[in-house]
C-alpha cells in the first residue's frame, strides 16, 4: 500500500528525531533504539493505542491500511502484527499528504507519552 510505504518513512523519520534530541548516543544504540520503535511488533502495539485517539477519517484510513494484501509477509514476523503495523503507517502518510503535521505530531506525542509510561 503506497500510504503505508511513505508512512513508515515518515514515522521511523519521528523516532530518529526524537532519539537524536534525548542526547548523543553511539549511532549503534540509536539504531537499536530506533529499531525498537519502528519493528512492527512496536507498530502493532501503538495500533491498538491509536484506535481511541482517532476520528472517523483516520479510523477508516486505519483500517484500510491494517486490511490492505501485503505482496509479501516478512519471514521473521507475526502476519497479525505485520497486517496492524501496516494500518499505522498508512494513518502516517495519508495524514503527511494531507499536510497534517499538527496531528501527525500530536499522535506520535501521545505514543511517546505510552510508550515512557511501560518503561
């Protein structure tokens, strides 16, 4: 799915951000940090965190996203956790092509904010 192909450049592009702002860290720990954010696992997860967040609009291009047929299923990876990653990346770059940075960035600051909370 196209949305979700820029989607992922752009939330994986708000990770790296936020990681470089926290302080200076080897470029091997920021990759691993990054990684762990960006692996569709974490994508997954922030799915089900999102879902109550958004309105109708997104809700759709959510689901659209999470129901569109992959051309491929990466090996290494759970085909439900991949399918809800996928939804999450879609509601980034659909949101990006709508020149909707505000809510892009609210959305990732409530995850953010999920996320230093499991820590």
């Amino acid at each position: 799915m196209t949305l979700a192909f820029l989607g992922d450049a752009v939330f994986e592009l708000l990770v790296r951000e936020s990681l470089v702002s926290q302080g200076n860290r080897p470029s091997k720990q920021l990759h691993q940090l990054a990684v762990g954010k960006v692996c569709a696992v974490a994508q997954s997860q922030a799915y089900g965190l999102l879902e109550e967040q958004l309105n109708q609009e997104e809700l759709a291009i959510l689901k659209r996203g999470r129901n569109a047929h992959p051309g491929h299923l990466p090996k290494h990876a759970d085909p439900a956790d991949y399918r809800r990653a996928t939804g999450v990346e879609a509601l980034f770059g659909y949101l990006y092509l709508k020149g909707e940075l505000p809510r892009i960035l609210e959305l990732y600051h409530f995850l953010q904010a999920c996320w230093s909370g499991q820590n």
